[in-house]
C-alpha cells in the first residue's frame, strides 16, 4: 500500500493532481509505469485495493490534491471512503493509506 501511495505522490508532483480512476487497473495505466513495475494492485487477501481521490482548487490556480488506498481487510467489509474524507470514524479491520500515512 505505501508503494501505491509513493507512486501517487510521484503522479501528483508530476502533474499537479491526484490521479482521478475508478478502480485499481485504471490507477495503474494513469501512473508511471517505472513506479507501478511489480506493483501489487491487491491486498494480502488476494482482493483488489479500493481507490478514491479528489482535488479542490486553489486560489492560486494550483490545487489541494489527496487520495486514499484502502483495503477492506481480512473481514472482506469496506464500506467506502466517506468517512475518512469526513473524518467521522472509521470501522475494524479496514486498513487506510492516505496522503503519505496510514489513517
């Protein structure tokens, strides 16, 4: 998951932006291919990473770029990214890289 996350901050200092993708495989295209060789896309589970991002503009023209990497652990239960995008909480057994650090 940190190599993930490397990989997105890469693409974010690259292009100013986290990368926008709907699942893993599409992560994977939109990043370097020197950041994502041997990468895994799944979790020690054998099941895929769950992927979210977003970007808010700056007044400066540039932007506010996070992104979060999540796994839905060994109980199989991902319930999505909101609640860490709203910092309400977060349930047992998933597992969140965000922006440089796990949450």
């Amino acid at each position: 998951m940190v190599k993930i996350g490397e990989a997105i901050e890469n693409y974010i200092i690259d292009t100013g932006r986290a990368p926008q993708a709907g699942n893993m495989k599409e992560l994977a295209v939109l990043l370097d291919s020197r950041d994502t060789m041997g990468l895994s896309l799944k979790d020690a589970w054998g099941r895929s990473f769950h992927y979210t991002a977003r970007n808010i503009s700056r007044k400066d023209g540039g932007y506010l770029s996070q992104y979060w990497v999540a796994s839905s652990g060994e109980n199989e239960s991902f319930e999505g990214f909101l609640k860490y995008i709203l910092k309400t909480g977060r349930r047992e057994g998933e597992v969140i890289y965000s922006n440089g650090g796990f949450v």
